[in-house]
C-alpha cells in the first residue's frame, strides 16, 4: 500500500510542477518581448534622429552664402586665361631633356611662369601711357614695406617677389587682381626669353673675348694668356674707348630671340622651352611672343 500511494502522490504533483516550470517560462518569455521591443524602438529613434541631422546638414548648404572675393580681386576659374598681349614673368627650373617621335634628342629649359597676379593697370589719360603691372612670386611679409602691401592689398595679394609691366595699346577686360597663366601660350609658339646672365667676376681676355694668345716659344713661355699691345706709341698717346681687355664678366641682361615652346604644363605652371635660357636656376626671366 505504501508504494502504491507514493506513485498516487508523484502523479498528483506531476501537473503541479508542469503548471511551476511553465509559470516560470511566461515571464521570461516576456522580458524577452519586452527587450525586443525596446531595441526595435531605440533603432527607430536612431534613424528617425540620423535623417533629422542630414536634413539640417543639407538645409545649411543650401542657405550658407557663396564666399565674396576679396576687394577688388577676381574670382579664379578654370577659363583660358585672356590678356591682350602674351607676355608672362617666372622663373628658371633647370633644363632637361625629351625625345621626340623620330628618337631625337631635345633639350630643354623648364620655366615656372606663374600664376602671375594684376597689380596695377595703367591708362593713357592718367599715366601717359597704357601698360599693366603683373607681380610674382612671395617673400616674407615682414620684409614687405608698408607701401607696397598697400599696393598688393588693392589686388588681394599679402606678398609679391616681382613687378613688371607691359606695354600694350589697350586695357580693356584687364582687371585687378586677375590671374595671368601658363594656358596663355601654346606648344609651338616662337618667344624671347630676357634674363640676367652668370655673373663670373673677374676674367681675363681669352675667357672674355676669346683672344688666342700668344706663342709659348721664342722666348715668352710666361706669355701664353698675356693681352698684347692695346695701343700705339706717340699717337694717339691714349687708349681707344671700347678696348678690349680684361675685366668683369657676366651678370648682364640677356634676350635669346626664337626659342619654340615644346610643350605648356598647367599643373606646375611649367613652360618647356628648347635650348638654353640665361641664368642659374631661380633665376628670374620674363618671356613674350616674339612679334
């Protein structure tokens, strides 16, 4: 009897423990709803609030203004540079070499040519002339004497190296401030180049002139680069003005007249011109279209 009452009471308590475990598993069940939902809630917040910012972000492009540029300068762009006359100021790379199609060899002088800015625009009725004044270049501003930054101010430059100007018959569509590039000229063009040769000091007259020299036989071995006679005995008494003879070389203005642009580099601002250029590199050199 013992047994079989104790198999009563385990079948009795079965249901009971059943009806416990489910108990249990109900509020599992909804805390894990309960999570769900407070993440698929929390998600919708995130991207309600992610399409609010990128509507402000859009709406302030659309309302913040385009930048003005500074007084009395011009707007860059990616136009063909216009100017009445081809004439731009740089200065010198190095040289270098290219090959043409053939094989050839041809060598080549690399000149950075700016952007060169409008400084100034000078008119007939006011100056007595028509010309423009392009600068390039920069240098420390506190080298940069007040007049001058007053001058570059008008333009909306800070700094500027170089000033030249130009001749030329009329300055209409000229502005200040406007950009003056290398797009200007194109291969095959004929320019002259002006630069400022090698300074080499002192040198004597067969570096100088080229003289020859005397014999190193009969009696002058220590005669060999000697000058020889400038003048004449008596008379005139005196040496002909213009004489040449020894004396400081290089360091003048030089213009090379023909050279041929072999190719126009707008993203360096380089132009490669055949042959050579006056001058070390850095030099300072201003080109035109020859006329």
């Amino acid at each position: 009897m013992t047994e079989e009452k104790k198999e009563e009471q385990k079948q009795a308590s079965a249901p009971e423990e059943a009806n416990a475990s489910e108990e249990k598993q109900e509020p599992q069940t909804e805390k894990t709803e309960q999570t769900a939902d407070a993440q698929d809630s929390g998600a919708a917040e995130a991207e309600k609030e992610t399409a609010e910012a990128a509507a402000d972000e859009q709406t302030a492009v659309e309302e913040e203004p385009a930048k003005e540029p500074a007084d009395g300068a011009v707007e860059e762009s990616e136009e063909p540079t216009e100017f009445p006359v081809k004439f731009i100021i740089g200065k010198k790379v190095g040289m270098g070499r290219i090959f043409a199609d053939n094989g050839d060899m041809i060598p080549i002088t690399y000149i950075e040519a700016g952007p060169c800015v409008v400084t100034q625009i000078k008119t007939a009725d006011r100056d007595g002339y028509n010309a423009i004044q392009l600068a390039f270049g920069s240098k420390k501003e506190k080298l940069i004497t007040k007049p001058i930054a007053g001058h570059l101010k008008k333009s909306g430059l800070e700094t500027a190296r170089y000033f030249r100007e130009v001749r030329v018959e009329e300055t209409e569509g000229v502005k200040l401030g406007q950009k003056v590039r290398v797009d200007l000229f194109n291969e095959g063009d004929i320019v002259h180049v002006t630069a400022v040769s090698k300074g080499l000091g002192f040198q004597g007259g067969v570096r100088r002139h080229g003289f020859g020299g005397g014999d190193k036989t009969h009696g002058q071995s220590d005669r060999l680069r000697a000058p020889g006679s400038i003048g004449q005995s008596s008379y005139p008494s005196r040496v002909f003005k213009g004489t040449r003879m020894a004396g400081r070389m290089g360091k003048d203005t030089v213009t090379v007249k023909n050279l041929r642009i072999v190719g126009v580099d707008t993203k360096r601002n380089y132009l490669m011109i055949r042959g050579a250029v006056p001058g070390k590199p850095n030099n300072f050199v201003k080109v035109r279209a020859a006329r």
